[in-house]
C-alpha cells in the first residue's frame, strides 16, 4: 500500500459537479489500494471574488484580515469534497491547513513554510481515511491563520507530500502536463514525459504557468518529486524530479513566454560604484523582482541602466526610483509592455550553439531583441509585445521541438558538445 497525495485545482472543483468527479477519481484511487491525501484549492474564481470584495472597500486592506478571509475559500471546498466522499461511502475527513500541523513565519499574505507537523493526518490515514487538507494556508508564529501568495496549494500539496514521505505528488490541473511551449501559441507543441525542478523553475519564471514557482523551489530543496496531470482525463503527465545526466539531454527542452513584463529605464545615472546597487536596493525594499538587467557602457561619467519587472509592479516600480535616484539627476522611464521569450534545457550546460540558434532565429523572422539575459540553463531576450508569441513560435521549431523526435536530434546535433553556451 503506498500513500498518494493528488492535489486539485480550483477549476478542477470549481462545482458539485467537479467535486463529485474529484471525489469519485479518489475514490478510485482507494480502490486501487492506495492511502490518499487530497489537497485542495478554492473553488475556481472564489479567491479573486473575496480579492475584489475587500478592495471595493478599501485599496490596501490589512493583510491579516486578507489572510482571514482569502483562506475561507479552501476551507468551503475540504468540507464539500469530504462531505462527498462519505456520501459515496469514502471514509473521509478534512483538515485545515493550521490543523494539519502547517507552520509558517508572520509574513501574511505571503508567508514561507517553516515547519510541517502531520501527526494526527498519519492517525486518521492508519484509520483507513482519506485525509482532505486546504491548500494555500498554514498558522503563523502568533498563531494566526496566513496565506502563501497566489496559487499558493500546490506549495501546500508539495510540502504535505515530503512531511508524509508520500509514495507519489500528483498536481492534478486543468492542463496534462509541461509542454514544449504554450500549445495556444505553438500548435505543435508537445507534452514532456519528464523534467527536472530546475528546468520547470525556469519554465515557470519565465512565464510558463503550470504551478506556483515557489512550490517548484520547496519541491526541489527537498526532493518531492511531483507529477502535473489532467484532472479531466486519465493520461500520464509530465513528472518533475531531479535532473538526469544533462549531457544526454536535448540542448532545449521548452520555449516560454512571458508577456506581462514592462521596461524600466533610468537614464544619466552616475557611473560610480554603488550607483546601479542603490537602484537595486530601492526594489527589493519595495518587494519588487527585477528580471532581465541591461547596463550600457558609461560615457562622460553618466550610464543608462534598465531593467525589466512584472507590469503589475510597473507603476511602484517607477515611483520609488524617482524616490531613489532622483537627487543624482537621473531621469527614470517605462516602457509600455513587452515579452520575454525564454529558451530552457539543463542540457545547455553540455552542448554550446545554443544562444546563437536562437539569435538566428529570431534575425530570420525579421524580430529586434531589446534585452537578454542568459543563467546556465537558460537564455531570454525581451521582445516587443507583438511580436512575443511569434518569437516563440521560431525558437521552438529553431529547436527541432515539435512533436517528432526526429528532427529533436537534428537540433542537438547541430549544437556541438562543449561547455560553452557560445
Ligand atoms: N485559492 C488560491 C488562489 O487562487 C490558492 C490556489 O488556488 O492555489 O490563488
Ligand atoms: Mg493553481
């Protein structure tokens, strides 16, 4: 008998209906002779409808008053699903986050997991029960109820699995699993039998938006290997688990896009050290991520520095540099938004040509790169926003990625092996 945790998105119980298909999916699953823990999201829309609520009262709401609210909705659905089982003869039992043992820091609304208790969840599996825990919230130091930030169940479902050493992680969603590139923008794109954390840690910081990028972190610092599958059908998905070999590796394994980001641009900055850090601080203290990063050659003791950030921070962004850099007389811009097109596969560490495929690539479909920016697994540029899902389209058949594996090996032999990225 091994211990199964599938995890449900909220589209995935968005009604009855679709808690009744959950329900009956585990109920199967049971069956089979397995242990199931189910961890759920709210009801698909229900988080963003409590969001709206609180601010058609007021533009900043307390955040502890947010995390009160916000984890109401998974609580709405581990009751319903566990009502659900028991009434087609599941012995089921839900649990909060707080009372499954879910610790976490003070941080509301965007809390980090410190510490994972388990034991009564463990009493009531040995019980011969299907355990149901809400995703998306754990109980702060003080003892209040936090949040973990968007999307944040699949981070609850990752940590439940390693605290309970679950045989198997199934993040069940309204997609089969990670494609090569958005299948809406790529029509041929593929679904990956197999990935490793960091490969999807690119995948979904650049755009890809499969799971929570922070419950991809958490998997991979402790090694809960995961698989993301269809919760409308019964086909294998794409397993996320530690990296093979990379030289055995394609040189790409995906394209992704990133459309919501927004370029801003500060001018006639002292060239002196320090200079770009002060810019730099001035973001982190505001909480804003800073993504791609280009600095131009100082002329006459001045540069221009430009960064790339989420467009919905855009706007803060822009305000507290003015604040930061305004007194050196430095002028502070933002762009109107653009795309960030990724290319990612550990086996670029082992095959070099990489860069400049891409680059041609683009060059042949007639596409400007504003930015780029390259890590050992993966190399972005910032493109126009219309010109993003196009960008894609070149890099992902650049890579011989459509569906045949054929010409997947014309591409990896067309990108000799060395270390370099070239
Ligand atoms: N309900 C939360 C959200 O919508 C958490 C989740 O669904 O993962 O962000
Ligand atoms: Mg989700």
């Amino acid at each position: 008998m091994s211990l199964l945790v599938q995890k449900f998105g909220g589209t995935s119980v968005a009604d009855v209906d679709r808690i009744k298909k959950v329900a009956r999916r585990i109920k199967r699953t049971v069956k089979q002779g397995h242990q199931v823990v189910a961890v759920v999201s709210a009801r698909a829309g229900v988080t963003n409808n409590l969001i709206s609520r609180a601010a058609a009262i007021t533009k900043s709401p307390d955040p502890r008053e947010m995390d009160v609210l916000m984890s109401t909705g998974e609580q709405e659905t581990i009751a319903l699903l566990s009502m659900t089982l028991q009434s087609i003869g599941v012995p089921a039992v839900s649990l909060t986050g707080p009372r499954f043992g879910i610790r976490t820091d003070n941080e509301h609304t965007r809390a980090r997991i410190r510490e994972m208790g388990g034991s009564d969840a463990r009493r009531y599996l040995r019980q011969g029960k299907v355990v149901v825990v809400a995703g998306f919230q754990g109980l702060s130091e003080f003892g209040e109820i936090t949040t973990f930030g968007r999307g944040g169940s699949d981070l609850s479902a990752i940590a439940v699995a390693g605290a309970l050493k679950a045989h198997r992680c199934q993040i069940f969603t309204d997609v089969e699993g990670v494609y090569t590139a958005d299948p809406r923008i790529v029509p041929n794109a593929h679904k990956l039998s197999e990935l490793s954390y960091e490969e999807m840690l690119e995948l979904a910081s650049s755009g890809s938006k499969v799971m929570q990028t922070r419950a991809v972190g958490f998997a991979q610092k402790h090694e809960v290997a995961f698989e993301v599958r269809s919760s409308f059908n019964s086909k294998p998905g794409t397993i996320v688990k530690k990296s093979a070999s990379s030289l055995e590796a394609v040189s790409v394994s995906g394209v992704a896009i990133d459309k919501n980001q927004v370029r801003i641009s500060v001018q006639e900055l002292p060239d002196r050290p320090g200079a770009a850090a002060a810019v730099f601080k001035a973001m982190a203290e505001i909480g804003v991520v800073v993504d791609l990063i280009v600095q131009n050659v100082g002329r006459a003791g001045k540069a221009n520095l430009t960064f790339s950030v989420p467009s919905e921070d855009a706007y803060r962004a822009e305000k507290a540099m003015r604040e930061a850099v305004g007194r050196t007389g430095a002028t502070v811009g933002r762009s109107n938004k653009i795309a960030k097109v990724s290319v990612v596969g550990v086996g670029m560490r082992s095959h070099s040509g990489v860069a400049s495929c891409f680059f041609d690539a683009l060059a042949e479909a007639g596409i400007n790169m504003l930015m780029i920016s390259t890590s050992e697994i993966k190399i972005s540029v910032a493109v126009n926003h219309e010109d993003g899902d196009e960008a894609t389209r070149v890099a992902h058949a650049a890579f011989g990625l459509e569906k045949k594996t054929r010409s997947r090996k014309k591409a990896t032999a067309r990108a000799s092996r060395s270390k370099s990225k070239g």
